[in-house]
C-alpha cells in the first residue's frame, strides 16, 4: 500500500509540472480566482491535497494522506468568504472520509496518563469531517498557503473523532480570463 502510495504522488507531480510548463494562463489579479490547485498538505496526516472550483465561492477538496499506520481518502466540500485582503479567504465546509489501517495505533489518556493504543489488525474505518481554514493567494506567483482545523468522526470502526490541523502549499491553475 505504501508503494501504490508513493507512485501515485510521483504520478501527481510529474502531472502537475506538465501542466504547469503548458499553461500560461495568468496570475492571481485581485479578481480572478484559481479554478485547480494541487499541493502538499502537512500535519499529523500528510498528504497531497486538489481542490477543484465550480463556482468562485464553492469548491471539492480531495485529500490523499497518511497517518497512524494507514492511508485516508477525504472528500470535502467547502465555501470560500473574502478575508482581510483581497489575497486571504476563509474557507469551511463539510465531507467524509474512508481509511485502510494496518496494525494502527490511537492516543488516549488513563489517570491523567497518555498512552497509546496499538491495534494488532487490518480494518476499513469511515466518518464525518468537517473543516476551517484560512488561505493566503500570493498576488504575483500561482501560490497559495493555508492553515486549516480538520475534526472528524469515525462513525465506522473504532468511532473515534479525532482534531487535525494541517499546512497546506499549493500550485494554482488559473481558469482563462473571460472576455465581456
């Protein structure tokens, strides 16, 4: 699993640079939103992060990562609001998530101690997600960084919630400008 992991990020950069060498759509401008992005996203799960606008203000975010000895797949779908300047935008919405575990383990605290506990099995495990964030675009270069709350639930084996923060780089793919 983590091999199939590793080749698709290959996969997914080798596609992006392509792209982004083809493309010469234009930059941020202060009006023009991105309409694609992929990128990377860091905190207790990592992974590659896309996001696809349909509509300025709505987009699918998809998340491929890893974290505690397993791989997640989270589908969210989010809406953007204008933040303190026309380069930041908040950002929250809602999705769910599946995950393949394989011998995992989970934090927990008993008597004011912090243990973990490690599961000696496979097993599938789907929930709820939900998500906050805040997005800097850079107005020059197709850029864009982000912090973000991620709680989820498991509602599916172990039905555990769990809260991810994450940081997320991302390379923007801009729609053409459109003519009036």
């Amino acid at each position: 699993m983590k091999k199939l992991l590793q080749i698709f990020i290959v996969l997914v950069i080798n596609i992006t640079a392509i792209k982004a060498q083809t493309t010469n759509e234009g930059y941020y401008n202060g009006s023009d939103y991105y309409k694609n992005s992929v990128g990377l996203r860091l905190g207790s799960e990592t992974g590659i992060s896309m996001r696809k606008f349909l509509q300025p203000t709505g987009a699918f975010e998809g998340i491929i990562s890893t974290g505690y000895r397993g791989v997640i797949f989270t589908a969210l779908y989010e809406r953007y609001k204008p933040a303190f300047t026309s380069e930041f935008r908040w950002y929250y919405g809602a999705g769910a998530h599946i995950a393949f575990f394989d011998n995992a383990f989970y934090p927990y605290t008993s008597d004011n101690y912090n243990y973990y506990y490690y599961t000696n099995m496979s097993y599938v495990s789907i929930g709820l997600d939900a998500i906050l964030g805040l997005e800097y675009m850079f107005p020059t270069v197709p850029i864009s960084l982000s912090i973000d709350f991620k709680p989820y639930v498991d509602v599916i084996y172990p039905g555990y919630g769990f809260i991810d923060t994450g940081f997320t780089v991302r390379y923007l793919f801009f729609r053409k400008p459109q003519t009036k």
